[in-house]
C-alpha cells in the first residue's frame, strides 16, 4: 500500500498579524508549523502503513525552507520526503498548485492512496485536494472524520457533514481530505527524528517534474486577489463579573434601553 | 543556563518537552482527582521511543545512560510527577535485570519494556521492611525446578499495571543480607495476586499496591543473577535510579517556579503587581536558585555515574536529597506567592505541593541518604589518614 500525503507549511495562526496599512500578512518573526490538519492526514497514513505495510511519502511544494515541515513528518513516522521547489512555482494559486502537485505525483509512481489535509490555514480554500484530485484523474472524498476500515482493496470512511456524516466506502486509487476530529497526531518519536536529521530530501524542479511553464507559479494562475480586508469586527463584546444578581442587575441595566 | 547538550540529547528534551505540554499538562488535574493511571500517555511516550532510553541497542533501546533518562524525567516531572514517577518505576523495575540479568532474560524482558509493550515495577519494600530492607520476609524455596514464592510486598508502585515484577525474596534467611535473590514475577503467573489500589496524599496518577504472594510458583530460571546478590543488585539499582528522582524533583520545581512568577507578574494589590513587592521577588529569586543548583548538581551526578559506574552511591545520594528538598521548598514558596489561590485546586501548585513530599520519601528517604553520604564521608577520610 504506498500512500502519499500532501503537506504544506503555514505561518502559525498563534502569530499571525495583519499589517494595517497593506492589509497583508506580515510575517516577519512568525513561526513555521505544518499546517495543522496536514499533521492529521500524516498521522492517519502512517496508521495505515503500520497496519497494511508499504511506504508513505510525504510531498510539499514550497521554498527550500519547506523542508523543515517533510523531515517534521518522517520524525512523526513518514518514510519518504518530496520537495517540489523552484522560482518558477512562485505565486501559485491552487489552479497552479494542483497542478504542480500532480505533476510531481505523476513522477513519483503510482500511489493507492492520496492524503490531504481538508485546507491550509493561511489560505482557507480547501480547493488543492479536489483540484489534485481531477489532475489525478481520481475519485474523491472530502473531510474525512474517520477511517472505520483499511484494507489492500479499499476503506470505508466517514465523511464530516453540518448534520452528521456520510459513510463511504472507496476502492482505490482514491484521494481523501482529512479534518482534525480524525485521530490524534503522535509526537515525534527518538528513532524518527534521528532519521529525519539524516533522511535525504528528494527535490523536484519544474523540469524534473516536466511542467508546462505557463501552468505554473504566477503565469499559471487565474486568481487575482482584488483587495485583502480585515471583517468589520462583529459588534462589542462585554464580561459581566460579579455575584450572580450583581451580574443580572447590570444586564438588566444594559438590555434597559432596549426594551419597548 | 546552557548545559551544552548533545544534538542526541536535545532529541530528547524536545520530545519529552512536546509530551508534556501536549499530553500531560492539560490531564494532570483529572488524573489527580480521579486517582487514575495514565496508560494513553504511556504510550504516547512508548510510541515516542522514550521507554528504550535506558535499554541496550541490541535489545531494541537507544542505549543511553543516566544523563539520558534524567533529561527525559525532568520534562516528565514538570507536567506531573505523577506520570513521571509511573515512567521511572518502569525504569527501575528493569535496572535489575539490565544491571545482573543474564543474556536470556536481558532478551526475554528488555525489548518489550523498550517498546512500551509491557510495563515493570520493582518490589522491595515490606510491612515490616522499609528503610531497613534487610527485614524482608518474603522467602523463595527451590522446589524441582520452580521458585516458590510465599510473602507480601507493600507499597509497589505500578503494581496492578507491570507484566514484569522484579522482586526480592530472602533464598537463605540464616546468611543475613547474603541471603537475599532478586527474581522476576510475571503478570498471571500461578498464586501472584495484587491488593487494593493505595489512596494517596499526592502521585495519584501513579497506582501503588500491594504484591502478594501465595505458594507463587515461577521457573527456576527467573533467579537474577546468582543466589544470595539480591541486595547488591538492590543497592546498584537504587544508585542507577536516584537521580532520575532528582530530576522529577527539578522538573517539579521548575514547574511551580512557572506558575508563581508567571502569577506574580499579573497579580495586583496596592496598585502593583505583586512582582514588585521585594519580599516576592527574593522568595521566586531563592526558588530559582535552588532549583538551578539542584539542575547543576543532578546533571554533574548523572554524569559522573555513567562515567564511572563502580563508584555512584554518594553522588547518587546527594543529588537526591537536595533536589529533592529544593523541591519541597519551591513548591511550598509557590503556594506562598499565590496566597489563597495558590491553595486552591483550580491552580495547579496545590497539587505539586501534595506530590513533592513523596520525592523525600521513596527509593530511600532523604534520612537514609544523608546516612549514605556520611558514611561515604567517613570512609574516604579513612583512606586518607
Ligand atoms: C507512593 C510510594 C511509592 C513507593 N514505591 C515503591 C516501589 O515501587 N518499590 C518499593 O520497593 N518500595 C516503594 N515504596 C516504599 C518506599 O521506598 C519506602 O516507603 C521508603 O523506603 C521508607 O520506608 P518506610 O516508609 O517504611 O519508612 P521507615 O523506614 O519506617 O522510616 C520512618 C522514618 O524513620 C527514618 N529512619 C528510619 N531508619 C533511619 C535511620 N537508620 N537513620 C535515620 N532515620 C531513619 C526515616 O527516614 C523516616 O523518616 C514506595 C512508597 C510510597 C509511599
């Protein structure tokens, strides 16, 4: 069973400000993580390795910096990291990224399972998985809340819905985005990170991966960002403290004005 | 301060760090209240690979040495000692059989504790045999080729959760202290039973029982080592252990000191934070002091005991009681600092107040370690008259 999972590193969200006067993200002094439902779909991956055997390759497109978050995974259990990088992928939006990702899954070899988390917290569009997926020419299923069954000829999920949840069943190949309720992630263990120090990170150019040059980075992605805003905060918000009828008096106080 | 850690050592600080925050921290309270073992997390910290720090690399471990374990045991000791004592009683239950097992029963046993597959625990302690451990009465009679074991252990922590017992039994009561063997007991062998679950001050994530033994048959070949070297085994398992007491104890107290100063900084009466009142800020001074010399002198110990293995029992002593100690103090201080909030449950310094007074008392009460270093004392002057 080889199964590969695509991860991405984010600014962390516990750090993240936006800068009031571009209204863009300043990032300076911000900690990288993996993005954290990626860290899931790792988690899930390796389960299944320990279970049904085979490798799991972990594959991000990103700076060389992005590294980090592949040897991240391989400590956390992953056997293989894939870094896609080059000048040429910069500014990509998920049309183009989709697209570099299945590029660079096409050179890889055959995979049964694809894993994504279900979006990254930097962008929130949760349109890389099911994009990679039609690249891939594969079905798909999205916000997966649960494995109930992995066997060498399928599984049998459940998919995350408002009000409940579906459950699938899938053959394979097949590609599944993951939500957080999924598992919990384990902590790097000592032989793992060992392993990451010394593991060697495969890279992929775009000439590795045989990428058309206008489908790629900027060129090749149709999204233009209009204008970033922060939302109109949702209203004022107040804390009342005290005994509980002091509490309510001051309420009673507040709702007051309100009343007909 | 910089202790020049190795990248290795590092590792495991990083680890055992994210374990602690992540899995350890945010149940403490509960398992406290519940009384109740803390199996997920042990194996979050089997899966992590940290039960093998002490093992062999041919039996499956990492094969580090007491420095190794004691880095792990500090970040363990900072979340909750509780936790951290169940990990080292683990530890402790296998240093016997690492220490004079022989090669069969080093295969047999080690590469499961290393994965976290099976748990140990270590029964000395008696009734009637508590600093003075020559008092035991549990006996083992050879019968064919079984040990027969007949006795109770008391106060056996991870009792009810090991597979693996190492135990010891008097094989010659007329030799005195030379007629002590160490065994091993497994889970589920024939007339092996564990009492009730203790009900504690403090550790009470850790289970403490009873081992009781009726007519408990086990085979010849789970002696440890030769008969009549069970309390030389005893005594080189308790010096390989100490330190990692030690290190829960500055684990424990740098916790409190996070706590109170973190709480001092925010705290306002008069107009100021409490912080800015100096007799606050010599007491959080006081306590980061003693818990940096405490660090200082466990490191130099756990050090100096895998560089020179024949000679630890002062050194080992020595880091155990003042760490310790320095622990008892910095948890009371922290009380302190928080006044009435500190006492209540909701903060978590009541509970590393109750939880630090059995670091004075187990694997050798700091009495008995104080009496360890001066007749240590007392026989090097010897040699230099
Ligand atoms: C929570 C917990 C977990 C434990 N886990 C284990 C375990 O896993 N395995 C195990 O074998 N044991 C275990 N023990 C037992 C522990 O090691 C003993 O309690 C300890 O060694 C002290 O023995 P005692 O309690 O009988 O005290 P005692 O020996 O009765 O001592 C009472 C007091 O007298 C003092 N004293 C005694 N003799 C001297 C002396 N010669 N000089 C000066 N002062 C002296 C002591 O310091 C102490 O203050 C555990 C105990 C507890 C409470």
């Amino acid at each position: 069973m080889n199964i590969i999972v695509c991860i991405k590193q984010v600014p962390d969200a516990k750090d993240v400000r936006l800068d009031p006067k571009t209204n863009t993200l300043s990032r300076e002094g911000v900690q990288s993580i993996m993005n954290p439902y990626d860290q899931h779909a790792v988690e899930e991956a390796v389960r299944i390795r320990e279970s049904l055997g085979g490798e799991v390759t972990v594959l991000t497109m990103g700076p060389p910096q992005a590294e980090a978050v592949l040897r991240q995974a391989i400590s956390c259990g992953a056997d293989h990291g894939v870094l896609v990088s080059d000048r040429a992928f910069a500014g990509a939006d998920t049309w183009a990224t989709s697209y570099t990702l299945a590029r660079a899954i096409a050179t890889l070899g055959s995979f049964e399972l694809v894993l994504c988390g279900k979006q990254a917290i930097d962008g929130d569009t949760a349109q890389v998985g099911p994009g990679l997926a039609m690249r891939l020419d594969m079905p798909f299923v999205t916000c997966i809340q649960k494995v109930r069954e992995a066997s060498e000829t399928g599984m049998v999920v459940e998919r995350m819905m408002d009000d409940g949840y579906d459950v699938i069943k899938v053959t394979y190949p097949v590609l599944l985005t993951v939500v957080k309720d999924l598992n919990e992630p384990r902590v790097p263990s000592l032989k793992g990170t060992m392993k990451a120090k010394k593991a060697v990170i495969k890279t992929l150019t775009a000439a590795d991966i045989k990428a058309e040059s206008a489908l790629i980075g900027l060129s090749g992605s149709p999204t233009k960002v209009v204008k970033v805003f922060p939302p109109e905060p949702r209203g004022e918000r107040c804390m009342l403290t005290g005994t509980v009828d002091e509490q309510v008096e001051q309420l009673v106080v507040k709702l007051r004005p309100y009343l007909p | 301060m910089d202790y020049f850690l190795s990248e290795e050592q590092q590792m495991i600080v990083d680890i055992a760090r994210q374990i602690t925050d992540e899995k350890i921290v945010p149940l403490r309270a509960e398992l406290d209240e519940k009384h109740q073992f803390p199996r997920e997390i042990l194996n979050d910290i089997a899966r992590a690979d940290l039960f093998g720090v002490p093992i062999p690399e041919e039996f499956g471990g990492f094969g580090g040495g007491c420095f190794d374990i004691v880095l792990a045991l500090e970040q363990f000791g900072r979340g909750c000692i509780g936790v951290g004592t169940a990990f080292a009683a683990s530890s402790l239950g296998i240093y016997p059989i690492l220490i004079s097992g022989s090669d069969e029963q080093k295969k047999e046993y080690l590469p499961d504790v290393a994965t976290g597959k099976r748990f140990a625990a270590f029964g000395l302690t008696e009734a009637n045999a508590g600093s003075d451990a020559s008092g035991i009465q549990t006996t083992a009679v050879l019968d064919g080729d079984e040990w027969v074991l007949n006795g109770t252990k008391q106060w056996i922590t991870n009792g009810g959760e090991a597979q693996i017992y190492t135990v010891v039994a008097m094989t010659d009561r007329s030799k005195g202290a030379r007629g002590a063997s160490m065994f091993i007991v497994e889970e589920g062998d024939p007339g092996f039973t564990c009492g009730h679950k203790e009900k504690k001050m403090g550790i009470r994530a850790s289970s403490t029982t009873e081992l009781i033994f009726k007519d408990c048959r086990i085979p010849s070949d789970r002696i440890i080592g030769r008969r009549g070297t069970g309390f030389i085994t005893v005594m080189k398992t308790l010096d390989s252990s100490r330190p990692g007491i030690a290190a829960l104890a500055v684990g424990l107290a740098q916790g409190a000191l996070d706590e109170a100063a973190s709480y001092a900084k925010q705290r306002v009466q008069f107009g100021k934070p409490i912080v800015a009142f100096q007799a606050v800020q010599h007491m959080l001074a006081d306590m980061a002091i003693g818990i940096e010399a405490a660090r200082s002198l466990v490191y130099g110990a756990a050090k100096h005991i895998d560089a020179h293995k024949g000679d630890m029992s002062k050194v080992s002593s020595m880091c155990k009681v003042f760490a310790t100690d320095v622990a008892m103090k910095v948890t009371t201080d922290a009380v302190q600092v928080m006044g009435g909030y500190g006492y209540m449950c909701e903060y978590p310094v009541e509970k590393m107040m109750r939880d630090a007074k059995i670091l004075q008392i187990y694997e050798g009460t700091n009495q008995i370690q104080r009496n360890v270093v001066g007749q240590e004392l007392n026989k090097e002057y010897a040699r230099l008259k």
